[in-house]
C-alpha cells in the first residue's frame, strides 16, 4: 500500500515545509547584526537552514530506498484508529472546552478501544478532566481553553 520511498519523501517534504517557514521568517525578523548585537531571526535561520538540509539528505536517502511496503491496510487501520480520535478530540477543543473534550477522549478510548467497562471508563475519564483543572487552574493558575461550551455555561 504505502512503500518506505513514500513515507521518506512525504517525511523530507513536511519538514523541509517546516524549514522553509523558518528560515522565511527569519529573514522577515532581520537576520546579521545591529547595534544591539545579534538581530532576532539570525539564530532560527541558522536552525532552518539546518532542517532544509537535512530534508533534503533525507530526500536523497529515500530516494535510494527500494518500493518495499512497509504499510498495508492492516497497519493503516490500526494507526486510523489512533489517529482520528486524536484528531476528533483536537477538533472538538475549541468547541466544548479542554476538560470536556479530555474526558471524552479518554472515555472513548478506554470503553471503545480497550474494551474496559463503561464504569471503569467513566470514572477514568472524570479523574483525567478533575486532575487536569486542579493541577492547572488551581496550581499553576494557568487557564486552559473551555470552549464554546465553557463560555455559554459561564464557566
């Protein structure tokens, strides 16, 4: 289904993306020297430059790579199934807040994935969305997002 030459190439492109959007950026921050000694872009373009070239050895190594497969369907549902609930609950953070949507998260995973009772996955779930206020909101005092949800309920 997908072979190693693929994954290389998709791997180098997403990075070499990241590092393009850094070196970018840095030119637009001021790269070189000022009055004030070294300007703010010059060290994150140093790191860009890095990333592109090693995208692009990776580019080039991958290259090399024979068309084994290394994922076929089996491994792509397994990892579907670890990733469209991660991707369903970062989308839902925004919406109902992060607690809520970490309870449900966690819920899900425990009744639906693991197969563990509905009990167990609900107490679960709550100990995760307590755990996270109290050690958020009350001990680093740092707010995370409630959501929509959050917002309409005044919380």
């Amino acid at each position: 289904m997908i072979s190693r030459r693929s994954l290389e190439a998709a791997t180098a492109a997403l990075t070499g993306a990241f590092g393009g959007a850094v070196v970018l950026s840095s030119i637009e921050n001021g790269i070189g020297w000022s009055s004030a000694g070294v300007d703010a872009g010059t060290f994150p373009l140093i790191i860009g430059v890095v990333i592109l070239g090693g995208s692009l050895f990776n580019l080039f190594q991958g290259a090399l790579q024979d068309h084994e497969l290394i994922l076929g369907w089996d491994e792509l549902k397994r990892l579907g199934a670890l990733f469209v609930p991660a991707a369903i609950y970062v989308g839902m953070i925004p919406l109902i807040g992060m607690y809520v949507a970490s309870a449900a998260y966690v819920f899900g995973t425990f009744a639906l994935q693991s197969r563990l009772s509905m009990a167990r996955s609900l107490i679960a779930a709550l100990i995760v969305a307590v755990s996270l206020y109290l050690l958020f909101e009350r001990m680093f005092q740092v707010s995370l997002p409630r959501g929509l949800l959050g917002e309409a309920s005044g919380f």
